[in-house]
C-alpha cells in the first residue's frame, strides 16, 4: 500500500509563503500471503514536512516592545514623588527615561519546519508474539530564539563607555538533526 499527501501552510505575521508539506507513507508484507495465512513480515516507512506555526504572540510582542509603542520611566527624585497629586511635565518625566529593550522580527523569517522519516520491520512470531524494529530520522531547521542583537563583538566594550563596542547584525540558521533506533516485542492475547 503506498499512500501520498500535500500540505500547504501560510500565516499573513510572516513572509514565508512556500511552505508545501509533501508526505509519503508506505507498508508492504513481502512474500504470498492469503485470508487463511497472511504474512509473517511487514515493512513500513514514511516522509513527511510538517511546518510549525511562529506565534502571534512573537508578533505582538515585536509591535509593542519596537522603542516608540512602549516606555518606561522611572521616577527617583523625592522632590518629584512629593509633588503628588500635581503631575510632573512631560520633560520632567522625559529625564527619568529608562533604556527600553527592543524587540524585532527578522524581515526575512521563516517557519520552522521538521522533517521526518521512519522505517520500521516488524515480525510476526509463535504464540502471538510480535517483534518490531523501527529507525527515525527527524531534522528540524528555521528554528525560532531570541537573539541580542546589539550585544557588542567579545573584546570591543568598555564598561565605563556604555555605548562602545562593536554591534554587528547578523543572520544565523540554526538547524537540529536526530537519529533514532528502537525497537519492541509485544504479545496479544486472542
């Protein structure tokens, strides 16, 4: 039995837009094999691409913490705090400004996306015994983190000079590739 699928997945917070998922599965029992007496031996395998979703919250967060949608201030001086309930001026409050993090999608992201393969024989054998070996492939790559973006090159910042150092803007992909083997050996009572 061979069986084939097609997956398309888009999301208007990112500009990947190519993201089809084909998928490919198969069993096959070698060997005659009938109602009465079936074969002892299966083999099965797959492919497939499953896209992960990047969160609207990644999103948000990037529209509100972008340095102008969000600030913080935070008010020290006592003759400020004792002017209460009179507000401060906006250029009194303006010098208590704190250094805002700033968060930012790559303009070029791409969802992540898994790919997977597995191969798997299994045995039939005496006394409703079953035995089965299986191999599994899964590379994931496009995968999402946080990056300070502005951390200074090692060697290149002053702790007494806050702004010196280099701070490059780079672009990395990350990937994470696994292998696994198992297998098992089960009964079934009838």
């Amino acid at each position: 039995m061979l069986s084939f699928g097609l997956r398309y997945e888009n999301q208007d917070n990112i500009s990947s837009n190519l993201n089809f998922a084909p998928r490919v599965g198969f069993a096959w029992a070698p060997g005659p094999s009938s109602r009465q007496h079936p074969s002892k031996t299966t083999i099965r395998g797959g492919f497939g691409i499953f896209y992960d979703r990047v969160s609207e919250n990644l999103t948000l967060t990037a529209n509100r913490l972008n340095g102008t949608n969000q600030q913080q201030y935070i008010v020290t001086d006592p003759a400020v705090l004792n002017s209460f309930p009179n507000v401060p001026s906006i250029a009194t409050i303006t010098s208590f400004a704190t250094p805002n993090t700033i968060y930012q999608l790559e303009k070029n992201l791409e969802a992540p996306y898994t790919m997977q393969s597995a191969l798997s024989i299994e045995r039939a054998l005496p006394h409703n015994f079953t035995m089965s070996v299986t191999y599994s492939h899964s590379r994931t790559v496009h995968l999402l983190r946080i990056r300070a973006i502005n951390a200074p090159l090692p060697g290149t910042f002053v702790p007494a000079l806050p702004n010196s150092g280099v701070r490059p803007l780079g672009t990395t992909i990350i990937f994470s590739n696994m292998n696994r083997a198992g297998g098992s050996f089960k009964t079934s009572s009838s």
